[in-house]
C-alpha cells in the first residue's frame, strides 16, 4: 500500500507523544518500565489509529478486535494509546502504580479496555490464539485478535504451543508482533536481533513471517495489510526494535530495563521528538512558536516574551502589516514567540496535568528561572548561533531583568534587551493593582472560585462569549473601555479585532503569580516570592524574600515607555531601572499616548516602534557580521 504522507507524519506524530507520555508516567511514578514502552511506539500508534477496529465508548464490544499485550511489563505504552484515542486523561495515565490506582504497573481487567492480565511470561499468545479460535469457529465473527509480544518471552515453551496450535486450526485472524528491542531484563537476549531467526521459527510453524523494522510506519503498515490479505495462515511480523528508543543516552543500551528516566534526560527526549517544545528542569514544558522555518547563521534571531495574562498570540494580534511577529519576520529576521507556562499553549508537566493543583504553584520567578534560560539554549542550539536578541514586554521585562541580575553568563547569550513597557518595581502602578492592592487577589479569587495554587482564567464558554459579543460593532467601544478600565486608555486598537484581542486576553497564568505582583506593589521592591519569615527560611535561608540587584545587569538594554503607562509607570521606571542601570541603558525611547497594551497591540506600533527595534538589532548584526569577516585566516 501507498502511505499518503499526511497518514505518515500523523502515525509518527502520535507515536511520539505516546512515547513521551509512557516516559512522563513513569518517571511520575518513579518506577515502571519507560524503555520497554518506547520501543514498541510506532507498533502501537499504527495499529491502534490505523488498523485496528475498536469502540472508544465500548472498547468490550463483541464486534470489536481484540488486542492483548503479552509484554504486559510495557503497560505504559498500552496507556498512551488509550490516552491517544481520548480513552484516558493525562491526569490518569500519571497516577500509573499509585496505591489505589487501576492504572497498574501491568496490565489488568479492572479496566475495560484489557481483557487478560498479563506480564511478560508468555502466556498471551495462547490467550490470543483462544480467541482467535472462538472468533473463527465458534463465534463466526469477523473480528482479529493482535497479540504484541516481547522477544524475551519468546523464549518460553508456551509461546511455540500456541504457534502450533493456530498453525493447525489456520487461525488467519490472529496476528503476532514481537517487538525485538535486542535487550532484556539484564542483558542481551539470546537472539539478540537476529530477526531471520525469529521468522525460520514462525515459518516453521506454518505461520505467515515478515520482518519489518519496528519504527517504520509504512513498513508496519504494509505489514498489516499483508496480515490482513493473508488466508488460512495467522501471521507473525517480526519488528526489529531498539529498546528506550528516542531516549538520549539510554537508546539500546544495557541496564535500563525497569528504570524511570532522568527528567533531564527527560527533557532531552521532548525536544528530539517535538522541538516546538522546551522541555525545562522544572518539569514544565513549554511551547515557543517558530515563526519562520528557515534556519540561516546570517539571520538574526528575535526571541520575543510576552507579558502577564498574556500569550504569544501578544505578538500576532492585528493584521499582518501591524503585528510584531510578522513585521520582524518580513524584516528578514528569525522569529521566537514564547509561551509562558501555564498558557493554553503550555500547559504540559512531566509529572502532574493541570487539573493538579501542584501544576500551578508558580510565578514569574520560576519563569525566569527554570523557563526563560530553557527556552534561550533551546533557540541557540536549534540554530546553531552564539546569541540572540530578546524583546519583552510587561511581565516579559521583569523575566529578563531578574534572569540577567542573577546570571551574567547567561547575559553573555542575549546580544540586545529591548524592553517594551518595562517593568521591575511597580511602587506607583494605576489601574486595578494600584486601585485595591492586596484586596484585588482577594476580589480575584472570590469571582472566581480559586485555591491559592489554582489557575487564574476566565472559563473557556465566558471569555468565548465575551469575543463573540465584542466581535459585534456596537459592542467593540464598550469592551474597548473595559480594557482601558484595567491599564490604561486603549487609543490604538484595531476596533475590529477587539473580539480577537478578548478571545486570547486574559490568557490563563497561576493565582500565585498575580500574589507576587500584588506582594511587590506592597513592598516597593524588586524580590523574589515572600512566603512570610518561617517559609522564607526553608525557601531560601533568610527571613525575608532575596532581592534582584538590577546593577548587576552587563547586556545593553534598550527601554521603550510612555508616560501614558498606568501599569509600566515612569516613576518606577526612574527610580529604580534607570538609577540601578545608567551603565547599560543603551537607549531609552518615549512613546507617547502609548497604553500599556498599545505596546503589542496598538496598530501604531508597526509605524513609529518596531521600525526603529529593527533597525537597531539589523545595525548591530551587521555590525558583528563584517567583524566576524575581518578575523578570518588569511591565505
């Protein structure tokens, strides 16, 4: 059969994630078998999205095939799929070997979609061919049974009998896989990859043999289709595998079996399979959005950081010719949009969902922190440059400012820092902060129901009503008027895209983020996150809460502000960015009658701001371009 590509990137695609969640689950659990399930992923993702014949609402129908996992130890994988076909939440699949959790370390009929408990024994083949005779010869029925074996259990006695018997009954609706990952449970197995062997022996049993390489999608699929055309033979597909596939550093090696992965090996693996994802020590993913696919050293890239209750989408919110990301894209420059953890479009942990509260039990610190350096190596790797240059906004510059005051080698990778609507102290911010302080976080979470490890979001049917009412004309100065009501007077907005702006504003951050926004308008300081003097000691061994020293920052920083900021206010601007990095302010530009939004979504900005960003990044490029030519070797 011809595999259209469309079908091929898709199969790959699930594959992938399902590899990534078998690996996320048990490293959540700390235990299970993640290399065992990795190397069967592309087995699983083409016959269960292609092959295989299953009622999601009753995976026990009696019409349905039938699949057994005889290497029942790579349950996790079995897992994933289910997940996959929207069987199973994320959340479930990581309560993987809780106490109390059916979502066991091998597979069992306590769930509805296994028919037999399996492990790695040997036993499911002669389950399989059971069914396959019911199915045949008593039943009638047109279903198949799929049986997905280890290579080490087909070592055992039991495995052959079962050959023997459905070789003699001509069980053509029953399939055979072994997964060959060469590797058992200490060392290599006796075949090893030997897969001729493997087919002589399945041959030899009367059964219908072919090998194929196990992580090939067309090669499985056409293997399927042969299992399915064949008559009066059951089939065997002999998949040569490789044990821990995809998993830096522990592919095909010894010693792994049974083992939960690194989660910086972890992180390793998400990128190798997805790079639009960054995977970061924390434990979060996170997801920046290429904006341009070519990747050229003599392009340079623009790393760009939106602000709070925000996503990348600050960066895309007018028509082409206004918005940021496309403006610099068509300047010839190589495009980054960020999306900060707990956005829609970064909302994956290795270790919880979202749907935990654990999930949201961070702030712009941990952004900076763990996020922002991850997502910078990530870029420079990717494309192979030395640096970057990085353009914030809001909550955007109060990432960068505090990542640069603790780390100056880190500061050695971002070439220029232009901040839009700058932010560090925030003693004299306007709007709703200034208006009630400590009271707003109060008035939040009461109008919203929230924990204080809970996300702070508009539920989805609310905000989609809302960007449909403010979509309708004689609602858009009304909802234009709101926004202002929150920071400031909106007088650049496209109107007619008020209902877009409202449909991904506010984007979804954590309750304790806006805390420790709240908590620095109270302070009149730049610090990190205050958990009162008792957990100040056992966060960070002193009583009060560190402070960022702004003095530290070495990177040239270019500052962009209005006086018309309630939220990015002058005052603060003054006081505490320019008086701690008069050394490193390369240039500090006015904009006036700029709202706080106006920044990213005032149409005005593609005519009097991005114009001179981009020339000042496009001078400095080519500025270290002829350097870089003139210390080339001479001949």
């Amino acid at each position: 059969m011809t595999v259209s590509e469309q079908l091929r990137n898709d199969l790959e695609d699930a594959a992938n994630r399902m590899r990534i969640s078998s690996i996320e689950m048990t490293c959540a659990s700390k235990s299970g078998h993640p290399t065992s399930s990795t190397s069967a992923a592309e087995i699983m993702s083409t016959l269960f999205f292609s092959e295989l014949k299953y009622d999601i609402a009753d995976p026990k129908s009696a019409s349905a095939d039938r699949f057994i996992l005889s290497k029942g130890h790579a349950c996790p994988i079995l897992y994933a799929a289910w997940e996959e076909a929207g069987l199973l939440s994320h959340e479930q699949v990581l309560s993987l070997r809780k106490i109390d959790s059916d979502i066991e370390g091998h597979p069992t009929p306590r769930l509805n979609f296994i028919d037999v408990a399996t492990g790695s024994l040997g036993q499911g083949l002669g389950v399989g061919t059971g069914m396959a005779y019911v199915g045949k010869y008593i039943d009638k029925a047109s279903y198949r049974v799929f049986c997905l074996l280890g290579d080490g259990e087909s070592a055992e006695g039991s495995v052959w009998e079962a050959a023997s018997f459905a070789s003699i009954y001509k069980l053509d609706n029953l399939v055979a896989i072994v997964d060959v990952n060469r590797l058992g449970q200490s060392q290599a197995t006796a075949l090893g990859h030997d897969v001729e062997t493997y087919k002589a022996r399945f041959a030899a049993f009367g059964f219908n043999a072919i090998i194929v390489d196990g992580h090939n999608i067309d090669e499985l699929l056409n293997a399927y289709e042969n299992a399915r055309n064949t008559k009066d033979k059951p089939t065997a597909i002999i998949a040569k595998t490789f044990k821990g596939k995809g998993i830096e550093g522990i592919e095909n090696l010894d010693n792994w079996h049974g083992k939960p992965v690194p989660v910086d090996t972890v992180n390793q693996s998400i990128l190798r399979f997805f790079p639009q994802f960054v995977s970061i020590f924390s434990g979060f993913v996170n997801n920046p959005i290429k904006e341009k696919c070519q990747m050229d050293s003599k392009r340079p890239i623009v790393f760009m950081q939106h602000g709070l209750l925000a996503d990348g989408f600050s960066w895309i919110p007018n028509l082409a010719n206004q918005s940021a990301g496309f403006v610099f894209a068509d300047a010839g420059f190589d495009i980054w949009i960020a999306n900060s953890r707990g956005t829609p479009a970064s909302q994956k942990h290795i270790g919880f969902g979202p749907e935990n509260q654990k999930f949201w039990n961070f702030t712009w610190q941990q952004m900076s922190e763990f996020d922002l350096t991850a997502s910078v190596e990530y870029v420079l790797n990717t494309t192979h440059q030395d640096f970057l240059y990085y353009l914030g906004h809001s909550q955007g510059t109060m990432i960068m400012f505090s990542r640069l005051a603790e780390d100056q080698q880190f500061g050695t990778k971002i070439r220029q820092f232009h901040a839009l609507a700058p932010v560090a102290t925030v003693s004299h911010i306007g709007g709703l902060f200034g208006l009630f302080g400590k009271k707003f976080l109060t008035y939040v979470q009461i109008l919203l129901g929230r924990l204080p490890y809970s996300p702070l979001s508009l539920p989805k049917t609310i905000q989609k009503m809302i960007s449909y009412l403010c979509s309708k004309f004689l609602m858009q100065d009304i909802c234009t008027l709101d926004i202002g009501f929150i920071d400031g007077n909106e007088k650049m907005f496209n109107q007619s895209r008020v209902g877009v702006y409202l449909c991904h504003t506010p984007a979804a951050t954590s309750v304790k983020d806006l805390e420790h926004w709240i908590q620095l308008v109270e302070s009149k300081k730049v610090a990190k996150f205050d958990y009162g003097e008792a957990g100040n000691l056992i966060e960070y061994g002193q009583k009060s809460p560190p402070e960022y020293d702004l003095a530290n920052i070495n990177t040239p920083t270019y500052l962009y502000w209005s006086r018309d900021d309630i939220l990015a206010d002058t005052e603060d601007i003054r006081e505490t960015i320019f008086s701690k990095m008069n050394k490193t302010i390369a240039d500090s530009i006015e904009l006036p009658h700029y709202s706080h939004m106006d920044f990213v979504f005032g149409v005005n900005a593609s005519l009097d701001l991005y114009p001179k960003i981009i020339k000042t990044i496009r001078d400095d490029f080519d500025s270290y371009l002829i350097s870089k030519m003139t210390r080339l070797p001479q001949f």
